[in-house]
C-alpha cells in the first residue's frame, strides 16, 4: 500500500537538502565575490540558482546583478574574463597570480569558515553530552559492590528479546571528572563504556546522577576481565539528553579541532573511495537524504545544525581538491600556466575543465546508484 507520509518525509528531507546546499554554496561563491570586489575584479553577475534566470532583484552601484535562477542546486558568481581572454584591466584574467589564487580559494575558505563558526557556536551554547543511563548491574559485579542502581523491568523485551527497564537507573554523567562531549566521539556509540574498557583493572571515579536527581562520586575499582564489561552494567540503548555549556576560548579551541576533524574526515573518506571505487565507502545525494531524515526526525535540532558544519566542512574540501573543474584543479591550472609562461591554450584549457567535469558526474552518478543499492 501506498504511504503518503513516507513519500511527504521524503520530499521535506529532499527540499531540506537542497536549502542546505544552496545556502552552503551560496556563502562558498559569496567568498569568491567578495574577494573579487576587494582586488578590483569586475563582478557581472551574483546568481542564487543555475540558469535559466527566473529575476533580477537587484542591481548594485558596480553594475553587479544579483539573480535569482530557476535550478536549485547551488549558486555562482560571474566575473568578466574568468573563462576565456579580455582586455578589460579589471577582468578575472589580467590579476597577477596571487590575486586569482587568492579570488579561487575563497570560496573554500568561507565554508571553512562557516564550519569553524558553527562548531564554536554549538560548543559555546550548549554541547551535547553522551551520558549513558544504567538499565541492569550485574550481581557480584565492581558496579555492584559501589551500589550503583539500574531500572525497574518493564516485563517487555526489545526486538533482540532482551528484557527492557525503565528509566530509574543512574546516570553515568563522567569519569575521572571528564565529560564525554558526543561530537567530540561521533565515531563511538558508548565513549564512556569505551573509556572503562581502557582502564580494566584500574580504580576510576564515577560521577553519578540518582534518579532523584541527587549527585554523587564514587570511587570503583573496575574487572580485569572485561568479557562481561569492565564495570557490570548493562545500559540504555538510548543517550541522556544533556549539554555541557564552555568558555569562550574552550569553545573556539574546540571549535577548531572539530573543524579540523571534519576536514580530515573527507580526506580520509576519499582515500577509502579511491581504494574500493567498486563499492564506495562513501555517501552521495542520495545517502545524504537519507541522513537528514534521520537527524530531523529522531534529534534534536542541534545535531541538524553539527550535520550543516559538517557538510559545509567536506563542501571546502572537496572544492580544494586539484580536480577540475573544482577551485584547486582551477588553482593547479594557474600554477602550470605560471610555470609554463601561459603556454596552455585556452581551448586546451576548456577540454581539461569538461573533461574532470563529465569525470566528477560519472562518479557522482556511481555513488547515487550504490546509495540506492544499499537501500533495496
């Protein structure tokens, strides 16, 4: 039978996306505007959109327009002489090299940006935390002996058929006085239950939430043997919902490592892509569809927000690859022509840009065909 509310979940997740995007690669060329502006480079044309043109709203004292375009699929700016000669003195093409690098990277630099700014904001308002509830404590167990308390059996069982508890347990809010931020462990489901792993056979101080809401720490001596967990409980399948509120300068310290991380993450992705392009290891539009459902259907709006840093983080390192028609392949093209005292024709130049262009929409259409493998 047909499901309409899947098929309306479906298309919000799709118009969501392509909000993101646009917005994302709106600030992306906006970086290129602004760049352009300030070394004096002629700026035609400002288009939220790809052609064919739908409005012009507005037309600057500089002769900019600025355009609303009928596809929704991103956006661009237009500059006079940025694919082919002209005369014009303030035209992409006549800029000394350090200028058109500096007008091509940034674009990468404002999601860059972007991403830094969204990473410090979440890390400055209120930072989720991975806190874990106990549902089961384990008799003769070290949680056990330090009278840590699970939930009450609900009499249920889950899809595994495990029993299930309610939601009386402790909550493990810390150890040894560290918080376990979750977007600082995204690649981890339980860090906390990862951190008492670590530490078999040591003693750790365990800051604990009652369920009357009381506080406690309590010194544990952990197992050896972690067959059964370090500690003896079983937990939640589900994360306490909590936040952890940072100075300033924590925020922006860790507001840099995340947007390091996040641009290390699609490094490392594009290694796996290149080394099992038979099965890529990677999400297309498809997959990020998909994602986006996920997040806005089951989270709270903060993690849509991480998720928007995150794109606008691989959106910068995609775009600075040395790939073209990508700003670093357009970036490589410079360099060369420098190098060989612009001995690469222009008609060469357009074969090498069409050539990575239909390259990057085989691999795109070969990414999107294995999401939708995955999800039949």
């Amino acid at each position: 039978m047909f499901n309409f509310i899947d098929l309306g979940n479906g298309l919000i997740n799709v118009a969501l996306l392509l909000v993101i995007l646009v917005a994302l690669v709106v600030i992306h060329e906006f970086g290129h505007f602004l760049v352009a502006r300030r070394t004096g480079v002629k700026v035609h044309e400002f288009g939220i959109g790809f052609p064919p043109r739908a409005a012009t709203y507005y037309t600057d004292k500089k002769g900019t327009a600025w355009t609303l375009n009928w596809l929704p699929i991103g956006g661009f700016v237009r500059m006079e002489g940025e694919e082919g000669e002209s005369d014009d003195p303030h035209s992409f093409v006549r800029q000394r090299l350090p200028t058109r690098l500096a007008i091509l990277l940034a674009g990468v630099g404002m999601n860059i940006l972007l991403a830094f700014v969204i990473f410090t904001g979440i890390a400055w308002l209120g930072d989720p935390v991975a806190n874990v509830r106990i549902a089961h404590v384990q008799d003769n167990s070290p949680a056990a002996s330090v009278g840590l308390t699970g939930g009450q059996p609900t009499g249920a069982s889950d899809a595994q058929g495990n029993p299930t508890y309610d939601n009386t347990g402790d909550v493990i809010t810390a150890i040894d006085g560290k918080q376990f931020l979750l977007f600082d462990h995204v690649d981890q489901a339980t860090p906390s239950l990862d951190y008492l792993r670590s530490h078999a056979g040591q003693q750790v101080i365990l800051s604990v939430q009652s369920a009357d809401g009381s506080s406690r720490d309590v010194p544990v001596t952990l197992r050896t043997d972690t067959s059964q967990g370090a500690l003896g409980v079983i937990i939640q399948p589900e994360l306490v919902q909590a936040t952890a509120a940072h100075d300033l300068p924590t925020a922006i310290t860790l507001g840099f490592q995340r947007t390091v991380d996040a641009a290390t993450l699609i490094l490392r992705g594009l290694g796996d892509l290149i080394g099992n392009i038979a099965n890529p290891p990677v999400a297309g539009p498809v997959g990020i569809v998909g994602a986006i459902g996920q997040v806005r259907a089951n989270l709270p709006p903060v993690y849509l927000i991480w998720f928007i840093g995150l794109l606008s983080a691989n959106l910068a390192i995609v775009n600075a690859l040395p790939f073209p028609p990508l700003d670093g392949g357009r970036v490589a093209v410079s360099l060369i022509q420098a190098a060989t005292g612009n001995r690469i024709g222009e008609a060469a130049e357009r074969l090498v840009y069409l050539t990575g262009f239909i390259a990057l929409m085989a691999l795109l259409v070969w990414v999107t065909f294995n999401d939708i493998q995955r999800l039949t």
